[in-house]
C-alpha cells in the first residue's frame, strides 16, 4: 500500500486561520471577508506566481510587503503534534509516501523548513499537478502516477469532503483527527 499525505491541518499546521489574519491585523473572518474570492485557488492551480497572489490577495489591491509576509508565514510552519514520529516510524518501516496536497509553490518554504521530503515526496501538488481535491482527476492522477489501482492506496486528510473525494475513485480514505488516530487505523491495514 502507498500513503498519500495530505499536508496542510494533516502533516503540517496551517497558518491561515490565525497566523496570516494576525498578520495584517485581522480576524479570520474579516480576512474572508476582505480577500479576492478565486485569487488563493488560481495560486493553488499554478496560475498565478506568488508575486501575482500578493498583488491581488485583497479586494482593494492593499500593497503587501512580499518578505515580510513569507517570514511571517515560514516562522508559523510545524508539524502536527505527534506526526514527524509517526512519520519517521513509517519511513523507516520503508511505506512509500506521497503527499497529495492542495497548495502553492509555498509548499517549498515547507521543505525548507521542515524538510518533510526526508519522510514524505512532494510528488502531487496541486500547483504542480493542476489538480485539487476533491476533484476525482487529483487522486486518479496520482494513482496512475505511481502505477497504482487506487485501491492500492490510502489517503489521509484532516476534511472530510476530501476523503470523500478519494473513497469515491476507490481509494481508502483516513480522516485525520491525530497521529495517534491514524497510527492505530493505519494499524488496522497491516501498516505501522
């Protein structure tokens, strides 16, 4: 069986919902509610650079210091308690792991910082890929990728609708709660 990761709220925290509001001295909902509505999903597909997010992130185009804002983001970076163990177990048990994750090029401040390749390939990036979750293309994709029935793989999200996602293309499907959650259903596959 091969694992396809999830990345952001399931291997790493994500900083959206606090960090980045914080950031420009909002709350979440106020950044909702500010934001460009299909800005973030152009930027998760590959079709805008980064540098084209900042210019268009918010409604009113409000400059964005672009370093300040990566340091920001890279400091709030780690990895859900409990998974960089479980992950190192399972490498070292030799499962073959992928992330499968909706994201920018961001995800290479992820690795800069945390180094989750020595565990997990970056291998189905939405930015990279064109594909996101819970497009049923994004999960064949990956499957057909590797070599794979889906059935041969199991996927772990923090949302459901993305397990979903996955279950309806054939694939197994964990909704990740915790590192130990998914230790003990991972378990239950003959995994870990």
């Amino acid at each position: 069986m091969v694992l396809l990761w999830d990345v952001m709220d399931t291997l790493v925290y994500d900083p959206f919902n606090r960090e980045i509001p914080a950031y420009f001295g909002l709350t979440r909902e106020e950044l909702l509610a500010q934001k460009h509505g299909g800005a973030w999903i152009e930027l998760e597909h590959g079709r805008l650079t980064p540098d084209e997010y900042l210019r268009t992130m918010f409604t009113d185009r409000r400059p964005i210091d672009a370093a300040r804002f990566e340091r920001h983001v890279r400091e709030s970076y780690r990895f859900m308690d409990g998974v960089e163990a479980l992950l190192e177990e399972l490498h070292e048990q030799g499962v073959e792991m992928h992330a499968l994750s909706n994201y920018p090029v961001w995800y290479r401040w992820i690795e800069e910082e945390l180094e989750v390749s020595r565990f997990v390939k970056w291998s189905f990036v939405s930015c990279t890929t064109g594909y996101r979750k819970p497009e049923p293309e994004a999960y064949a994709h990956a499957a057909r990728v590797l070599g794979r029935d889906p059935a041969q793989c199991i996927f772990i999200d923090d949302r459901q609708k993305n397990c979903d996602g996955a279950a309806a293309v054939g694939m197994a499907a964990i909704h990740f709660e915790s590192a130990e959650q998914v230790r003990r259903q991972l378990a239950a596959y003959g995994i870990g």
